[in-house]
C-alpha cells in the first residue's frame, strides 16, 4: 500500500524546512522555514494523533541538508540454507533479520556486519550486496517521519555462537518453508525475506534497487 498523501507531503516539507535552515542566512527567510517546519509538524501530529511537541522536537533536532537515514540489514545462512533471524525486543519481540542504523566512520558493509554481530553473537563475512531500498516504496508499517534507504546485504559465517543482547530476545535459523508469520513490518517484509533466499541460491543476480 502506498504512503498515505499528508505523509509524503509532510516529510517533503520538513526536509526543505531543514535544508534552508542550513544555509539560509537572512533572519526573514529563516523564519519563513521555522513556519515550514511548523507545518509539517503539525501535520505529521493530526495524522499520526502524536503529541505535536515531541514532534517539533525531533525536526528542531535535525541539522544539515536533509538526505535519507541509512538502515543495513544482513541475509546470514548457515550451511543448510537456513536464514538467520532474531526477536526485536523493541518491536513486541517480532522476527527480522540482523540490522539497524548505519554507523558514523563505518563503513555500510562494516555496520551491518558489526549488526550482525551484536545481535546474535555470531561473526560474519559480508559477501555481497543484495537489494537498495527506498522504505517508502515497500510498505513497511509503521510509516516513519524521515525518508530511509536499506541496504540488504548477504554474508556467511565466520564464527561466534548464538547470543541475544539488549536488543533481542532470541536467535534461530529458519529454512524457506519455516519463516514466522509474526515478523517486524517496520523492518523487514516476507517479499525482502524471499528476495533473500533468492539472491543466496543464484549470486547472478545483480544488486536490486529504489
């Protein structure tokens, strides 16, 4: 399903907010986009019923020319072709694959290995990259207030053993026929889990992207 319009519309008017706050220099003008970004904050408010101040919040928190936020996820299979999954503590403990924000001074490939890692104990290879995402264009649930591209890598063990964190309740394989219903939408979807298997069966496949 599609973003619904008042979304696309306010995420659009919050980035142009952000970036004439950047480089806009006469006070006039800056104040005009403090207004822009008002509105979007309050739009973004009536259709999510948040509370606005928490809104403003996080746009008055944001800095420099508005670009997307950078998530990585990694495809982990063991040597049955079993997918690497864990439970997202903060998702209601719903399944998805390794991954989070992308982190300053890393490399992408070296924060989703480093994800990986993190969250299950286990050490990885980074292999290849499988699929660029805009999250906007997958129908992901819940929506998100800033525009984020993900990365899906694949990788192969290297070592490590089976651990969860802070940020995960549990850490199993699956094979293809196995995959939980219960999994985290915001995160991963059952179509980005099959591409997955897909590009691990047949490495011809070129990288998929938007």
């Amino acid at each position: 399903m599609p973003e619904p319009e008042w979304l696309v519309w306010a995420r659009e008017v919050q980035a142009i907010a952000q970036t004439g706050l950047t480089f806009a220099k006469d006070p006039f003008d800056r104040e005009r986009y403090e207004m822009l970004r008002n509105i979007a904050a309050r739009t973004m408010a009536k259709g999510t019923e948040a509370d606005i101040t928490q809104i403003e919040n996080l746009f008055a928190r944001q800095a420099g020319y508005a670009t997307p936020k950078l998530e990585v996820r990694t495809g982990v299979f063991d040597a049955k072709n079993r997918l690497l999954m864990v439970r997202e503590v903060l998702d209601h403990n719903r399944w998805t694959v390794p991954g989070g924000w992308a982190d300053v001074n890393l490399t992408a490939s070296e924060s989703a290995a480093k994800e990986v890692q993190e969250e299950t104990g286990y050490t990885v290879r980074i292999t290849r990259l499988a699929m660029v995402l805009d999250r906007a264009r997958q129908g992901h649930e819940p929506p998100e207030p800033f525009s984020i591209t993900k990365m899906f890598f694949l990788a192969e063990l290297t070592g490590g053993a089976a651990a969860t964190s802070i940020e995960t309740s549990e850490v199993r394989f699956f094979a293809r026929n196995e995959i939980p219903h219960d999994l985290s939408t915001g995160r991963i979807s059952r179509h980005q889990i099959d591409r997955l298997f897909a590009h691990h069966a047949d490495l011809s496949l070129m990288t998929e992207f938007d």
